[in-house]
C-alpha cells in the first residue's frame, strides 16, 4: 500500500508538536525532560471542553496540528483514532466507584469511557459527520491503526487522518498495564501520494521486533506508550530518509519504506 | 462495490445458543430477556447467556479465560464455524486469514472482579488476573485466532454499539488491499457491572423488558452475545457449508453525528447519510430493500431518531423491525448477533415484528413491523448506532 503524508502532529514528552519534535527527533536539540499538557482543544465548545477528558485533549492537540500541517478541513476527513487504554482516568473511576459499593457511576464518566470517545469529541468538535473508527490493539495499535487508516484511503480514495494516543491508567490497572507518559501522534495519509513523505507499507506474516533509535530515552518513551511505538517512523519522517522501518504488527509486522 | 460472501455464521445470544435456535425463537417470539440478576444487580431486564458461568476454555488458552473470551468460544463451537474456518484455512493458508472483531468493553468484567479482590492492604490486584489477555481489547482477536489457529492479521475496532457492524468495513478493507483472502468479523461484549450501572446512570435502562418502537418504550434490557461470520471474495472457492449461513455482504456506509456522545442527532442526519451510503455502494435502490432490522435499541430518542433517518431515505413502505426484544442491546455484538438475523430473514422469508409493542408510536413514519410477516426478500439492510456519535449501516443479499 503507498501512500503519501501530507501532514503531522505530535505530543509527548519533550515532543510539543511536530515542529519543535521534528528538531529533536533529527537530533538537532536534544530531548528536553518537561511533560507539557497538551492545549486545550479550540474545536470544542467551553462545556464538551469541561467534559471530555486529559486523553482526549492529547488525542486532539495531534488531530488538529496534523489537519493545520496538511491544510486540510477537519470536518471533510474521515479519521481512525486508535488507543490501547482509552481514557485510564475514566475507566479507573468507573472501576472504584463499582468498588466502593455506591452502585452508581458518573453518567458523564460512563459515556466518555467508550472507546470512540476522543473519536466522538473530535467529530462534535467539528460538526463532522465523516466516519471515524476507534481501535485498540494493545502495544500494537499505532502500526495496526495506521494499516487500517492507510487501507481505507486507498480503499475509499479519499485521504484519512490517523491518530495514536495513549495516557497512563491511574489506579490499581495501572499497576499492572503500565505507561508512563502521555503520547500522541497524527498523520494525514493520502491516497494520491501528494504529502512531504512517500509510505509504502507491506505487512508480513512472523514476529519481529520494532527497530530502535539512536536516543535511549526515545526507545524508552516507546517501551511504555503504545502510541510513541510510532517513534522510529516519525524519526525517519523527521530526517527525511529514503529508508526503511519495521513495525511489530502482531502476530506479524509493517515494514514501511518512505521515499 | 465488489460483493464479498458470509459464507459460514454463528451467533450467541440470549435468543439461543447458534443459528438454529435463533431461528426457533424468532418464528415463536419467544423473547430471552429475563429479570436482571446480574453480579447482585437487579437492573431492569437482561439478555443473558445460559451456561456462561461452566464454559471452559481450552487448557492451553487458558490466560484468556473471561465472559467474553467464554461467550465467543461458545459461538465458535456453535453452527459447524470452526470446521468451515479450518476449510477455509486449508485452502487459502492459515495467515491469509485474519480476524477482525468489534467489542466494546471486551473482559472489563475480569477487572472490576479483580478490584473488588483487591488488597486492601497493598493494594495489589490479585496474581491470577492477567489484564492484556481479558481486559484489553485485542484479547478478543487475539483469542479468536488462536482458538481456530489463524496467522492472519487482527484488529479491534471499539466504536461501542456500532463495534461489530463496523469491523465489517475493516474487514473489507483488509481483503480489498489484499492483505487478506478471507475474514473471520464479528463480535462480542459481555454482561458486567460497568455498563448495567453506567446506562442506569443515564436513565436508559427500561424497567420492564424493552419494548422498541412502542409508544411507551421505556429504554433498553441490556443483553449479551457472540457472533462471527467467515468472510471472503465472491468465488474464491465453493464455499457453501452445511451450517447453511450465506449471504453476500453488499454495501455499508459509515458516518458520525458530529452532535452529542450519549444523545444521538434528532433529526438522524448521520443515520441518513449511512443508510444512504450503504444503498451507494450496494448499487441499489431504496425500494431494492426487503427489510430493514433496526438498531431499535427501545429509548426515546433513538427510535424517534430512527425512524426519522429511515422515512427520509426509504419513505413510508419498507418494512423495518428491532429484535432487541428477543437478545436485549448486545451492544458492540449486536451487529454480527443482527447480521445472522439478516442471514435467516434472507433464507427463511421470516421477517421479525418487533416484540412487547402494545401500540407502535403514533408519531413513526416508517412501516414498523410488530408481528411476524412471511415474505420473501432479497435484500436486508442492518443499522448499527453507538454513543460518539457513531452511525452504521450494512446490506446484505440473499444467494444468486
């Protein structure tokens, strides 16, 4: 599958925005300590911003940056969002309160602990009736996200923006699922190759490793946040490679060339 | 768009243990709603699943022991689905076979069951409970392929109620761009304390059982199920099974509300534009459509919003029902459990009236059915709505 990039956004720590991240994934600055929150999302009104949730901000300031970079209309692209643990936070609530017995939860907290929360804040947020697909797949879902985002611009011909986030979960899950730090990134993938960077991904059966980087704290930050798995990708978009990078895409793997 | 074939079917439900006695219940309209009872919750009415509580996993998969991985076990043993699976697999390779399955809180129930065990001392979860092989979302998929031995690629797609209706479109996708040559879809959700509690909470929850596209509809009854269908190109292989599910997958369309997360658009202008896009894609008109089954989830406002989005698509003659009456709202499963009732009403001519309806709201304008009509069809279109605002519609076609 080729596809082009036309746009990107970026959140993570020491990574605020594409821009700023761009220079130190070249490694022309080095990588500050400073976990920034992300900026509150513009495309809501002031009350869905009280609502929604730190998960979904971070999931929009890299929907939005990306949509700017590419020049695009948010409310013309269908976009696929996909997170391992969704909004922790919420979930994490939802679980204590069904622990302390009340036998009540949050109906706000309840309607944004499903999965196509960030998705669904997004599409409000911009009046959008375009399709957008949450998916979860565990440390893998930023490779299996962007196979399926890319597959459904070439497949629909029409170009998508892709969205990976991740946060950590509080509470006793998160114990035992560990992340520790929030992490976001979007691309908006074009079917007609127009972009900055030319992606052809082939998926291949057997497990292989993701590659690594040249920065131990980056390969770190990738470790423990599924969505900054996209790391060596987004590094070799950054330098402008004509390279290639191998995903872990279970039960198989993406190797995608950028040209 | 190019027609793919279902060409095996299964599904779980209150409604009955596979294909059969799904059928069986819907010619008798006997409904499998029953009081809530539920992990000490009396919720209302419930769609829940005999046997759950005994099933076992295999040994070797043991990891993945949870009511949702359980509930599709149960389904993929049920309807000869493993036996067509492992055909398909010898023909076309175990890892050109994927599995693609929508869930919307997938073994949640597994982690409010270890919290409530927790330590209250260390606060530590107990050792046994393994959250990236229950809880997690990708445990489904995950399960899915190594319960029938698949290679191929996974995906959850989590778009709540809409998750297993739109893990058709995904599933499409992967067999279009030739990453697949067929697809186990489908899916599973489960009952548990956070969605019982949780659509209480939004005073959702009817206190009788669920009565759709009645003028005193009162909410939902909370149901759970399984389902999976084998998906592949039209004409790969001959791929009739004695399960007797088939059906040709036609034409979906995706869309948003961009209007509310729990409360869907009033004017359905979201749902239009699906159902609309499906009848695109399917190169079909909207007279083509024999039946209609109905997201029809029993709440106020998604029936009126329903009903408002099917008139202004199909006008006032096709015939259109919800069969939550007999499942309860399997959320993220109610499109695969919904997509073999389309599969039956494309081979029996059995359309499905709604059940518990006293008077059908005065104020529809679509043709609800709320008795059982002999007709045969040759076209079914399924509709799948969800909290974020998130719209699906399939159509599916009878054998040529």
């Amino acid at each position: 599958m080729k596809i082009g990039v036309r746009g990107l956004g970026l959140w993570g720590p020491g990574l605020a925005g594409w821009k700023q991240g761009q220079a130190v994934l070249r490694g022309n600055v080095p990588l500050a300590d400073a976990e920034l929150p992300p900026p509150a999302p513009a495309c809501l009104p002031p009350n869905e911003r009280r609502r929604c949730g730190p998960v979904t901000r971070l999931a929009l300031a890299a929907a939005a940056e990306a949509c700017v970079h590419a020049d695009m209309d948010p409310a013309e692209l269908a976009s696929v969002f996909a997170t391992s643990n969704g909004d922790g936070p919420v979930v994490n609530a939802i679980l204590s309160a069904i622990v302390a017995g009340a036998g009540e939860v949050s109906p706000t907290q309840f309607h944004n602990s499903v999965h196509n929360a960030a998705a669904g804040y997004w599409t409000i947020g911009h009046g959008s009736i375009a399709p957008a697909t949450a998916l979860g797949c565990y440390d893998w879902s930023f490779a299996q996200g962007l196979m399926r985002a890319a597959a459904e611009a070439v497949i629909e011909k029409r170009p998508v923006l892709f969205v990976a986030y991740d946060q950590p979960i509080p509470g006793p899950i998160g114990t035992v699922r560990i992340t520790r730090s929030a992490f976001a990134c979007a691309l908006v993938l074009d079917p007609d190759g127009a972009g900055h960077m030319q992606l052809d991904l082939q998926y291949g059966a057997g497990r292989m490793d993701d590659d690594t980087l040249e920065i131990d704290r980056l390969n770190d930050m990738a470790h423990f946040n599924p969505a900054a798995r996209s790391l060596p990708l987004l590094a070799a978009i950054a330098r402008g490679d004509a390279t290639q990078v191998r995903l872990t895409c279970r039960p198989g793997h993406l190797t995608v060339r950028l040209s | 768009m190019t027609p793919l074939v279902i060409s095996a079917g299964t599904a779980i439900s209150a409604a009955g243990a596979g294909i059969d006695a799904l059928r069986a219940a819907l010619q008798s309209r006997r409904s499998g709603l029953t009081p809530c009872d539920f992990a000490g919750l009396a919720t209302g009415f419930v769609g829940r699943v005999e046997g759950v509580e005994a099933h076992a996993l295999p040994d070797a998969l043991a990891r993945f022991d949870c009511r949702n991985n359980r509930l599709a076990d149960m389904a993929l043993r049920l309807d000869g689905f493993a036996g067509a699976v492992t055909q398909a697999a010898s023909f076309y390779g175990p890892a050109r076979i994927g599995v693609v399955v929508g869930t919307s809180t997938s073994g949640i129930l597994s982690a409010e069951d270890a919290c409530l065990a927790h330590d209250r001392e260390t606060g530590a979860l107990p050792a046994d409970f393994d959250q990236s092989h229950t809880q997690d979302l990708f445990s489904l998929p995950r399960y899915v392929a190594a319960a029938l031995d698949l290679g191929g690629p996974l995906l959850t797609v989590s778009n709540a109620c809409a998750s297993s209706s739109r893990a058709f479109v995904d599933a499409r996708y992967w067999i279009e761009t030739g990453l697949c040559d067929a697809v186990v879809v489908g899916g599973a959700d489960s009952l548990c304390r956070m969605t019982l509690l949780g659509f209480a909470s939004l005073g959702l929850v009817a206190p009788t059982a669920t009565r759709p596209c009645d003028a005193d509809r009162q909410g939902i009854s909370i149901g759970e199920g399984a389902g999976f269908a084998l998906l592949e190109r039209e004409g790969a292989r001959d791929a009739r099974t004695a399960a007797g599910i088939f059906a040709r997958f036609l034409g979906y369309g995706a869309s948003s509300d961009g209007h509310h997360m729990s409360s869907p658009d009033p004017e359905g202008r979201g749902a239009a534009v699906a159902m609309q896009a499906a009848l695109e894609r399917a190169g079909l008109a909207p007279e083509d459509i024999g039946y209609i089954n109905l997201h029809g989830t029993g709440t106020l406002v998604n029936d009126a919003m329903e009903d408002t989005a099917v008139a202004a698509v199909f006008g006032t003659a096709v015939p259109c029902s919800s069969t939550k009456g007999w499942t309860g709202h399997t959320l993220g499963a109610s499109g695969i459990v919904e997509t073999m009732i389309a599969a039956i009403v494309l081979r029996d001519g059995l359309l499905p009236g709604c059940l518990n309806v006293t008077s059908i709201d005065p104020a529809f304008r679509s043709r609800v059915l709320d008795r059982n009509v002999k007709k045969s069809v040759r076209h079914v279109m399924s509709n799948a709505f969800g909290f974020g605002g998130t719209n699906c519609s399939l159509i599916f076609g009878a054998a040529p």
